[in-house]
C-alpha cells in the first residue's frame, strides 16, 4: 500500500513538473535610452539587455527586444506581440525609459516624442492600459514591469491647454481590471525611481537577481527585489506590486523535477520523529522501518540520547555534590565570620569598657585630688581663723581674769576702806560689761576675716572657673569639628568600600556565568566537576579574604567611631564635673552632695555611652552578618556546576528576627527607639515605629517589623524623631546632658535654675553666763561634714 502511494505521488510530480515545462512563456523587452527631444538615458538600454538575456537564460520560447522606438515602431511592436502572446501562458512585457502620469493615467514614452504641449499625450505615447490589453490573451500569466518612474523630462517645456488637467510626479497607482495580472513599478506611485551608479540601476539589478529562480513564487521574487533595492538605496526607493494572483505557485521559471527516492516516506517518518526528538519516538521508528539507511541514523540517535540522559544524570549528581560541598562552604564561611564578628566585638566593647572606666576614674581620682586640696586649703584657712579666735578667747580669758583679779583687789581696798560690797558688785557689773564688749567685738573681727577670706576664695575660685570653661568650650569645639571631618571621611571611605564591593560581587557573578558557559561547552562532566568545584573553592577563599578584609576595616571603623564618641562623651563629662567642682567652692555645706551627684550624673552617662557603643557594635554585627550570609547564599548560587541546565537559584532569605534588630537598630539611630535591640518586636518597638511613621510621613504597619520598613529607616541619614530629654537634662545636639546652674542657684523640682534664698540672720543675745564654753567656738561660726569628719569655722 505503502509503495503504491508513493508510486502515485512521483507519477503526479512529474506530470506537473512536465506540464510547467510545457508552457508557453513570451516576453517583449523595451529600453528608451536616446530620446531626441530631451537628455539622453544611460541605463535603459543596458537593463533591457540583462533582462532580455535573463528571458533568453531561462528558456523563454519568445522574446521581442525592442530598443530606442518612435511612436509607430511603438505602436507596431505592441500589435505584433499582442498576436504573439495569443496562445501563451505566460506573457512579460519589460520597460526601461521615461513614463508620465496625467489625471490619474500612466503613459510610455517613446523616443522622438516632442510633448510640446498637454494635447499631444495621446497621440505621441502608449497608455498602460493599451499594454494591459495586449497581453488580455494570455492564460495564466499577464506580467508588466515598469522601469519607467523617472522624473518628467518635459514638465518644464509642456504647455497645459486645460489648467485643470493634473501632471503628476512618477507613475500613478493603478488596479488591475484583468485576473493573474501583476504590474510592476521601480518605485512607488508619486515616486521616483534612480538610475544608479553602476552598469545597471538597481531595479534592474535586483530583478536579474531573483525573478527568474526555479520554484520561486512571483509574489516572493518581487519582495526580494523590494528589499534589495531598498537596502541599495538607503530606503530612498521602494518598488511596488499592483495586482493579484491566485492561490498556486506562480514562477516565472518552474523548480526542476528531483528524482523518486526509494525511502521517501522513511525519510518523513525520520523527519518526525527528529521534531519530537524523544528515545519513545525512535523506538517507535525502528519498529516501522528495521532496516535502511534512516533506520541506521534512528539508532545513532537513540544511542544519542541514552548517552545524553547517562552524562545528564552524572551532571546532576555532579551538580547535587558542588552545591552541597558550595552550601557546606558557606556555612562554615559564615559561622567562622559571625565567630569572628562576635570576637572582634567583644574585644571592642571590653576595650572600650575597660578605657572609660580608667577614664573615669582618672577624672574622679583627679577631681577628687583637686576638691581635697582646695578643702585642705579652705580647712587651713578656718584654721587659721580658729586660731586667732582662739587667741582673741584667750585674751578675752587673761582679760577677764585681770579683772577679776583686779576687782578682788579693790574689793579688797574696798573691804579695808569699809566698802567692800558695793565696790566688789560694781567691780563685777564692770568686768562683765567689759568682757561683753570684748567678746562682741572679736567676734565681728572673726566674721570680718571669715567673711574676707570666703570673697577672696569665691572670687579666686569664679576667676579659674571662666578661665577653664572658655578653655574647655574651645577645645571642645575644636575636638567636635576635628570628630566630625574624622567622621564624614570614615562614612565616605565606607561608601567607597561598599561601591567596590558590590563591583567586585558583579564582576564575580559576571566571571561565575561566563565560567559556566565555558564549562556549558565543554561537555565534559567530570571534568567540568573537578574544575567547578576548584574555582567554587578559589572564588570562596577569594569572597572569604575580602569579607575578612571588609569585616576588619568595619570593625576599625567602628572602633574609631566608638573611640571618638566615647572621648567626646568623657570630655563633656571631665568638663561638666570641673564646672560643678568649681561651683561647689561658693556653697561649702553642699559641696560634698554636689560633687556626688554630679559623679552620678557622669557614671550615668558614660553608662549611657556604654550601651550607645554596645547597641552601634551591635548593629555593625548584624549588618556584617546580612551581608556575610548574602554573600555566602551568592556563592552558592554561583556554582559553576550549574552550567548544565540547573534550575534556578533561590533568592536569598533574612531572618525574621534579624529584620527585628536591624529595624530596631536604625529606629535608635534615628531617634525613635531609646531601646536595646532584644530581637522581640514588643509594645515599645511599635510605638517608635509609630513615631517614625508620624515624622517620616510614612504609613508601615506597626503590627510588625518588615524589609520595607527596614529599607524606609535605613535610608533616612540623620535624626528624624525629635530628642526628648529627662528631668534635670538639657538637649545638647544629638545628647542629653545634666543641667548646671551657676552660684547661688539650684535646680527645682521642674528642671530649671532657681535662685537661692539668703537665709535669715539670727538675732544675737547676750549671754547671761560670761564663762566662755569649750564645746563650740564663740563667733557664730558655720560647721560642715566631709569624709565622715565636722569642721566648723
């Protein structure tokens, strides 16, 4: 059955192969190039004769080629080949020279046409229509190609005996009235035509090129021209097709016959099962052709593919085992960096911890050592003081007792005189008055040089304090301005190292694919394994060193941002405790509670400091700790063992708690978060959220901590919450600091400076016993404790 069918096909091939080569094909071929009345053409002429040869090369059984023709050969030549194409199949009439349009009609213009005005168009040229009607006879083919859309050569010297009448530019589009008729222009209606540079123009070169191909469908062979003259003149001339064929191929020249091949159909069913291309396709081949020579390559091919799906399976496995060994590498890389993170942190925190506590206690021991001396100093003054009270006691004591001794001695006289106990209550009532006198009058001495000796101590002690504040502010300021260049340099540093970075990640992905397309090539899987699994190796140690390098110059930075911070911070402390130091000198009763409290208020804030470190530490580890896992799950993505068909990479997860501490992390560093960073997105998480959506103008959900949010916060450079300080601070740029009020002052119960109230003075009475008393010194002195001891001056 099989062989019948192919039997009968051949026996239908080459009847139609003998019934196309039984056509009757003709062809006039016409090239104007000497016209008398106007410029001479070059090419016309040289393009009938490629065409004419063209015909004559494709086995044309008629062909008339006409050249430079008046009006009546014209005429002649159009009649006669009329005749001819009679009893033709084919018909092809070819023209190369000038052509007009007028309202809407195309005309051929032969070369002694004079065209002095428009009257004389129809009588010194051919109107396509006329050509179209020569060729009316022909039973499968009316074929009429144009070279003829060239600019009119007459336009200039023309009269117009109608002003309405229309003189186009080129030739104007036309609709065929007859069936299988194809008319061909050079170029476009309303456009141009070139003649070209070379021997022929280009028209005419494409044609020779293509119209007369074996097999090739004339519709086909007319795209070609168009695209090669378009692509020969720039896109400045397009030819075009008017008409329309039929659904059967229509070549000018049919496709030779091919001789009957004995495994025709064996070489379809090949075909087949080469489009689905699967070892059930072969099989199935093989069992309906055993034997031949498709059947041999159906083999080969089935072998392909086992070979194919054995190498596949090996590369799978191969693959499997460097992703495996890759995701084992950057496990290891990235519990060996968070070690190594986690140390360098700890050391940084414990030398800045065991720096700021030796700092300060440095500060205290040497504020200490300050106070003791400058008390030593007040002490021996009140010494000094006591003693010359004591020796005014003294002298009130010796006086007293002359007195006495002298009131006895008058008593005495008084007794021998007879009156010795009215003179002894007189010498009495005396001596007291004297010894009241006395003593009132040493103690103003004592309160004058008590008096004089604080002036000159406050005075002195006001005196060193503004000259050390203005030292302190203007090394301060300086110390700040130096901290913050330090500080824009370090970040910019930083950017630049996170550029090179990121380049050097895309240069390594870009290496990485490049590698895998060589391996893709290589087809070799063991090969391929052992070379994947060395530069997975080579790439890990190479991402490792640069993680370390980037982790150390991290950890410098931070260092010496922490180091800057924490110097700052204990010099605003070192200066704050030397104004309080200074100001205690004006209140000596208080000077003990102050320097205390101002001692608490400095170990608070470098406690504060402390934990400002730790969090920023903290923080810097969990940034290098994102980009180590990042870029760990990079490298294992990366795999050049991926280069046979591998699915895709997953992309790269973050934790749900380390999005928490990183949010957490830059909510503080903005200012919306005074927080630890725990890792648990609690109550006080979401309101500094909910402060950073009411500042930022954003709108997260509060509810919890997600990458967006993070990314929003990240992206934010300085504070965006404002600074809220406690009780007794002040805000002092992005810090809060203890609040100092100057001498006589104190800060009340709201946070602010207040005056002093100067205590009553008591009213002085007379003693009523002028025996001195040892227990306290006369004089109205004050007392005060220090270290456990009582000083009273």
């Amino acid at each position: 059955m099989r062989s019948a069918l192919l039997f009968l096909t051949a026996f239908l091939f080459c009847a139609s192969a003998d019934a196309a080569l039984a056509d009757k094909r003709v062809a006039l071929v016409i090239g104007m190039s000497k016209y008398q009345q106007v410029p001479k053409l070059t090419n016309p002429s040289r393009d009938a004769d490629a065409v004419a040869a063209l015909f004559k090369n494709a086995g044309f059984d008629v062909i008339d080629s006409e050249r430079d023709l008046g009006i009546a050969d014209l005429r002649r030549a159009i009649r006669r080949f009329s005749e001819t194409s009679r009893d033709a199949d084919i018909a092809v009439v070819y023209y190369a020279g000038h052509g007009i349009e007028v309202d809407g009609t195309n005309y051929l213009i032969p070369a002694d046409a004079k065209l002095t005005s428009d009257f004389d168009i129809e009588d010194e040229t051919i109107s396509l229509d006329r050509i179209l009607k020569a060729l009316e006879s022909a039973k499968r083919l009316k074929l009429v190609i144009l070279d003829a859309c060239r600019d009119n050569p007459f336009s200039t010297t023309m009269k117009r005996s109608v002003a309405s009448r229309s003189i186009g530019r080129g030739l104007a589009k036309i609709e065929p009235a007859m069936s299988d008729t194809l008319v061909a222009f050079a170029a476009k209606a309303g456009a141009v035509a070139s003649d070209g540079d070379g021997e022929n123009s280009p028209f005419a070169t494409a044609l020779v090129k293509y119209i007369t191909e074996p097999g090739l469908d004339l519709r086909l062979a007319f795209g070609r021209v168009r695209d090669d003259v378009l692509k020969n003149t720039s896109n400045r001339q397009e030819p075009f097709v008017y008409g329309s064929l039929g659904g059967e191929t229509m070549a000018l020249v049919p496709a030779a016959s091919k001789p009957v091949d004995a495994e025709a159909q064996a070489r379809v069913d090949y075909e087949l099962a080469a489009q689905v291309g699967t070892k059930q396709a072969w099989d199935s081949f093989l069992r309906g052709h055993a034997t031949g020579y498709y059947s041999n390559l159906a083999r080969a091919q089935n072998d392909k593919l086992t070979s194919a799906q054995q190498t596949r399976a090996k590369a799978d496995d191969a693959r499997r085992d460097a992703e495996a060994q890759a995701e084992q590498k950057a496990v290891e890389l990235r519990r060996q960096l968070e070690e190594q993170s986690v140390r360098q942190t700890a050391e940084v925190k414990q030398k800045l911890s065991e720096q700021a506590k030796k700092d300060l206690e440095a500060a205290r021991r040497q504020l200490a050592e300050q106070a003791k001396k400058e008390l030593d100093d007040a002490r021996r003054q009140v010494e000094i003081a006591q003693r010359q009270a004591e020796a005014a006691r003294q002298q009130v004591e010796d006086t007293k007792r002359q007195a006495i001794a002298d009131a006895q001695r008058q008593v005495e006289q008084a007794k021998v005189a007879a009156k010795a106990d009215e003179a002894r209550r007189d010498a009495e009532e005396q001596a007291a008055q004297k010894a009241v006198e006395l003593r009132r009058q040493l103690e103003e001495q004592s309160v004058r040089q008590t008096a004089e000796v604080k002036q000159k101590l406050s005075e002195q002690a006001k005196k060193d304090f503004e000259d050390a504040r203005r030292q302190l502010a203007e090394q301060a300021k300086k110390e700040l301005d130096d901290a913050r260049l330090q500080v824009e340099i370090a970040q910019r540093q930083a950017d630049a190292a996170r550029r090179q970075v990121e380049d050097t990640k895309r240069q390594a992905i870009a290496d990485a694919q490049r590698q895998a397309e060589e391996a893709k090539v290589a087809a070799k899987t063991d090969e391929a394994r052992r070379d994947a699994e060395e530069q997975a190796a080579q790439k890990t140690v190479e991402l490792r060193r640069q993680l370390e390098e980037q982790s150390l110059r991290q950890t410098a930075e931070v260092k010496q941002k922490l180091s800057e911070q924490a110097k700052k911070d204990l010099e605003d402390a070192r200066r704050q405790l030397a104004e309080q130091a200074k100001k205690e000198l004006d209140d000596a009763r208080r000077q003990v509670e102050i320097a205390q409290q101002q001692a608490d208020a400095a170990r608070q804030q470098v406690e504060d400091t402390k934990r400002q470190a730790i969090a920023d530490a903290q923080r810097q580890v969990e940034e290098a700790k994102v980009a180590a896992r990042a870029d760990a799950e990079k490298v294992a993505s990366l795999d050049p063992s991926q280069a046979i068909q591998p699915p895709p990479a997953p992309a790269a997860h973050m934790d749900q708690a380390d999005i928490i501490r990183l949010l957490q992390a830059h909510l503080k560093r903005v200012g919306c978060d005074a927080a630890e960073a725990t890792g648990t997105w609690d109550d006080g998480s979401r309101k500094a959220l909910d402060l950073f959506n009411k500042n930022a103008q954003t709108a997260f959900d509060v509810k919890l901590a997600s990458l967006d949010a993070l990314d929003a916060v990240r992206s934010k450079p300085d504070r965006v919450c404002p600074l809220v300080c406690g009780k007794g601070q002040r805000a002092d740029g992005d810090r809060c600091v203890q609040i100092g009020c100057a001498g006589g002052f104190f800060l009340n119960s709201s946070g602010a400076c207040e005056k002093r109230q100067e205590p009553a003075p008591k009213a002085r009475t007379a003693a009523k016993d002028p025996a001195p008393r040892r227990s306290a010194p006369s004089g109205g002195g004050k007392c005060f404790a220090f270290n456990g001891k009582s000083y009273c001056e």
